[in-house]
C-alpha cells in the first residue's frame, strides 16, 4: 500500500498518482475517473477556507472554481502532453531519472 496526501489531491499529488498509475498500466479512462474524485476532498478544503477566512468570503469565493476543478480532461491531457514530449510515461521517468523507482514500482506492487 502507498499513501500520498496533501490537502486536495488534484494537483501535485494527483499528477504523481496519475504518473504512478499510468507506469502500472492502469487505464487512462480510469486515471482520469480516480482523478475526478479529488474533487471531494477539494470541497472539504473549501469548506476549511470559509471558516478561516469567515470575515473575508470573497477571497475565498474567487478561488473556489480553480480549487474544485477535476476535469478528468484535465489530467488525461496532461498524460497526453508527456507521451507527445517524451515518448511515453516511461520515458519521461528515465528523462528525470526515476526508472529504477519504476521497476521497484511494478515488482512490488504487480509481482
């Protein structure tokens, strides 16, 4: 099991698990479905921001569309981009080094 967490899970962390499903051989259709999901715990995180920021509703409320935006487009387009760039999502972890986190990948987590 792994466990990555930040207060979204849309954007940074949604690109390293889309990146990590993406080298397991996961279904992009399924990637972007998983990555629409994070659109729950952005509205947990809205909810947050309302409450600290009570006194201040607009600079919450201005934000709100980008903090709840999980397009699934958004994602797949993002995994478009890097296969047109590198070749593949493969070849994009080889291009910042990571290949050998890939094969630990796949050996522990589909051996």
């Amino acid at each position: 099991p792994v466990a990555i967490q930040c207060s979204g899970g849309k954007d940074r962390t949604g690109i390293v698990v889309a990146i990590v499903l993406a080298l397991l051989g996961v279904d992009d259709r399924d990637i972007q479905a998983d990555y629409a999901l994070s659109g729950f715990g952005a509205a947990r995180l809205v909810i947050a921001l309302e409450r600290h920021y009570g006194a201040q509703p607009d600079a919450v409320r201005r934000c709100v569309p980008a903090l709840l935006s999980t397009d699934p487009a958004n994602i797949g387009g993002f995994l478009d981009r890097l296969r047109v760039k590198f070749g593949s999502i493969d070849g994009y972890v080889t291009e910042i080094g990571m290949d050998a986190a890939t094969r630990y990948l796949r050996s522990a987590l589909l051996g």
